[in-house]
C-alpha cells in the first residue's frame, strides 16, 4: 500500500467518525426532545430525527437493506400513522397538563441517573475493543439478508409474522362493532 | 475520498439542475396543454410561445417577501417545504437514465426511491398541521391517508417485477429488459414467462403514481373547491414555490420509475441505438399523458379514491403477485 493509499485510508475513517458522531449526537438529541416538548407533536417531530439518524448509523456499518428499511417503515409508515393519529387527537396548547415540578424533577432524576452512567461509563471502558473491518461488498444487501432470513431463522421469521398477523386480528376485533350478533 | 465526494456533488447538483429545470418548464407544458384542451391560448406573451414565463414566473416567487403566518409552529413550518423537495432531488441520484448516466447506482436503488419518497409523504403532514388552519389540516389527512393507501399496491407491483428480473438494482432491472420491446416488462412475452397480467400491473402502477403525486383525478389533498388550496394555503413566495417543484420532480420520479420497471429504461423497441434519448422520449411521453389525464377527468371524492386502493387495486396486485411467484416457479 503506497503511502498515498495509507493517507487517504486515514481520512476515509476520520470522515466516518464525524458522520458517526454527528449522527450519534442527532440520535440522542432527539430523543432528549422526545422526553421534554410539551406538545406531543413537537415529541414525534424530534422522534423522526431519531429515526432518521438511526437510519444513517445503519448505512455507516454498511447494512445497506437495513438503512432502507428502516427508513420506508419506520421514518415513513409507522411515523406517519403515529402523527396522523396526534393530528386527529386535535390538542390544543390548554389541553396539555401542566408541569409544576418540572425542574426539580429534572433535578431529581439527573441525581440519580448520574451515578448509573457513570458505572456504564466505566464497564464499556473495561470491555474489550475490536478493530473494525472492511467487510465484503455483499454485506448488508438484499440478496444476503433474504438468504439468512429464509435458510436460518425461517422459523423464527415466520413466528413474528403470525405475531403480527395476531396482532391485527386483535386489533380489529377490539375496533369492531359491540354487540353486534350477540 | 476527494474524488468520490465530488462525483457525489457534481451529481447532486445536476439532480438538482435537471429537477428545477424540469419543474420548472413542466409547469409550462402542464398551462399550455390545459389551454390547448380548453380551447383557450395559454401563457403565450412572454417569448416564443411563452418560453420566458418560468423563469418569469420563479424570479416573482424568490423575490417575494416569506410571510410567516402568526400562530403557526414555525419550525415546522419552515421545515415542510425543505423536507418536501430534498427527498425528491436525492432520488433522481440514484436513477439510471442509460448505461452511462447515472449518479451513483446501488444495489437497493429502487428501495432507496421509496425510503425518500415516504420522508416526502411526512412533509405534508407537517405543513398541513403547522398551518394550524383547518383546510390545511384535513388536506395534509387526506394527502397522508391517500399515501398511505396507495403505497401498498404499489409496491406489491414493484415486488413482482423485482422477482421477474431477479435483482433490485434499477440498472440491473433494464439491462434484463433489453433488446426490443417484446423484453419489456409491460408484455407478456418475456423470455418464457408468460404472464397475462403484466399489462395491468403497468396499469396499477400508473394509477398508484398518479395518485402518490397528488395528480388529478386523485389530488383530493388539494381540491381547490373544498379546501381552499390545500396543505399549502398559508405558504408564498419560495415556501410554495419548493412545495410546486417538488410536486413536479415527484412527477418526473414516478415517469422514470414506470420507465424503468415496465418499458425498458434506455432502450430502443425495435433493438438499435438504445440511449438517454430513449429514456428522455419515454418520460416525457408518460409525464403528457399524465397533463393530458388531469385536464381530462374530473376529480373523484376520497371514498371512491381509497376504495379504489383498498377494494381493488390491492387485490389485484396481490393475485397478481402470487400468479407472478407460480409462473415463476412453472417455467
């Protein structure tokens, strides 16, 4: 490897670890908006930045089917229902209770969380680390995810589509009409 | 890395150019085919046949003052329409418009589409809610609602062509297409798999992207007659004017995707000089008869229009898609 080649490897990485850090960052500043807005709205907004920035974290470790995945059900379908659901709940600013203790429950709880991430601080320092790797150009593509999802975990692949299927019967019945043929 | 960054954003900025340009004069072609249906002349004063008004038309929108209405949720606000266009310009990156011309092809290109176009469904719903209006709001509903609806069909059908060519790469998708317009996808007679049904597939995925771009007959999202002018009643100068052009990069988006799964991308039907050429011909073909739909039929209520989805088209494409695995699996 010429030098050239070394340096521009270098830079490669360096370029990643600012796309991961600012993800990382977005993805957590989201979520902290999530938890803080008022309006829920606000919340759902800052849960797609979320999503969306999760989204980028995939790309970054080169899943490439999971990034678009992620993006189509999650940032799309499932975002979208939840926000068209907020929009019909129609809440006004006098509907949203109001947050007395605001701060000294921050307080509160920064007090206690503190010590915690601090002892996660430290085991994720005492684990191991690994080098990262380049891995092979197939990595993450659709052809490759279809294979393991239907030669290895068929079984459980198809346990969570009843689940779901489970799920939408349920839904439906608790949504249909009472009484009706009784 | 300096290379592949700027191949990146050199095409990032002729996606851009190519998008603002189209945007730009099919807003000329849509005026001047309504007139000519309506019997009337249409922009017709400024240059040759009224060639000048876009550029007209977008200097008045840029210079115009942006006026943020009092009460609304400003960021979001300011947001919609910026999350409205980006979606659309970074598609057309991943398009293939022939061998050679294309940004950057990836294997998952045609999922890629629909992961930006769904980020380009939620600006809807923000501008609707942002407004804090009520026309706005029950129109960013049904804009949503209609998505979300058609969305399903629509890529049950992009699921049977995917099986059909074997890949999920646009690129790879035309290149089994090749070689005359019996390959193409629409026909049935595509190398042994015979499948009857290939035509209305076309036909489903034609309506889904008249109704994903919020076109007439199906642009409930915007009745003028009930909702004043829909999600973007409270917008003006540039806000409405991205609103508008990523109406029409959407439209030229969902031409190019109809192209690519179903009349062979860049290739010529009768097997000689298959080029960009080709591709343009198509799209612009497609994208008149999409004007010449619109100025055609009258706009249909938002029962008929989810019915559509949900009573017909989706059975169908699901009967469709299973016939597609057993043929496959036959032959």
């Amino acid at each position: 490897m010429t030098k050239k080649n070394i340096r521009k490897g270098a830079l490669d990485i360096m370029f990643a670890e600012w796309l991961f850090f600012g993800l990382a960052g977005l993805s957590v500043l989201g979520a902290i908006g999530l938890i803080l807005f008022r309006h829920p709205m606000n919340g759902a907004m800052s849960f797609v930045v979320t999503l969306i920035s999760l989204a980028g974290l995939y790309a970054l470790l080169s899943a490439k089917l999971l990034f678009a995945v992620q993006l189509i059900v999650y940032a799309g379908a499932i975002m979208s229902l939840i926000i068209f659901i907020i929009m019909f709940l129609n809440i006004q600013e006098h509907d949203l209770p109001d947050e007395e203790g605001k701060g000294l429950f921050l307080l509160g709880g920064a007090v206690v969380i503190t010590p915690i991430a601090l002892f996660l601080y430290k085991i994720v320092k005492s684990l191991p680390g690994s080098d990262t790797k380049i891995i092979g150009n197939g990595f993450g593509d659709v052809r490759e995810v279809g294979l393991i999802l239907f030669k290895n975990w068929l079984l459980p692949f198809e346990i969570v589509s009843i689940l779901l299927l489970v799920a939408l019967v349920g839904a439906v019945v608790l949504a249909g009409k009472k009484g009706v043929g009784k | 890395m300096s290379l592949t960054l700027l191949n990146v954003i050199v095409a990032v900025i002729i996606a851009i150019a190519f998008a603002a340009l189209n945007a730009a004069y099919l807003v000329w072609a849509e005026r001047r085919g309504a007139a000519r249906i309506q019997r009337r002349p249409g922009p017709n004063i400024n240059g040759p046949f009224g060639l000048f008004q876009p550029p007209l038309d977008g200097v008045k929108l840029m210079a115009k003052q942006l006026l943020i209405p009092g009460g609304v949720d400003k960021v979001l606000f300011m947001a919609a329409p910026v999350l409205a266009m980006a979606p659309a310009i970074t598609s057309f990156v991943t398009l293939p418009f022939s061998d050679l011309i294309v940004g950057h092809n990836m294997h998952i290109g045609i999922l890629l589409i629909f992961a930006f176009a769904s980020i380009g469904g939620m600006s809807l719903l923000f501008a609707g809610w942002s407004s804090r209006n009520k026309y706005s709001m029950m129109s960013s509903v049904r804009a949503v609602s209609q998505a979300i609806a058609y969305e399903i069909p629509m890529l049950i059908t992009v699921i049977t062509v995917v099986m059909i060519a074997g890949t999920t790469d646009l690129m790879g998708i035309v290149k089994g297409q090749m070689g005359g317009f019996w390959h193409w996808n629409i026909f049935p007679f595509k190398a042994g798999l015979f499948n009857p049904l290939m035509l209305m597939s076309f036909l489903i995925f034609f309506t889904c992207s008249l109704a994903e771009t919020n076109r007439a007959p199906f642009d409930l999202g915007e009745a003028e007659s009930e909702l004043v002018a829909g999600f973007h009643t409270e917008y003006g100068s540039m806000g409405f004017g991205l609103f508008f052009m990523a109406e029409y990069a959407n439209i030229v988006i969902g031409a190019s995707l109809t192209t690519i799964l179903f009349l062979g991308g860049w290739d010529c039907p009768f097997g000689f000089f298959p080029g960009v050429w080709w591709f343009l011909l198509k799209i612009y073909l497609l994208i008149a008869s999409f004007i010449w739909i619109r100025w055609t039929f009258p706009r249909t209520t938002i029962y008929g229009l989810l019915n559509l989805s949900w009573k017909i088209l989706i059975p169908l494409s699901l009967f469709n898609l299973l016939l597609t695995a057993g043929l496959l699996k036959v032959f």
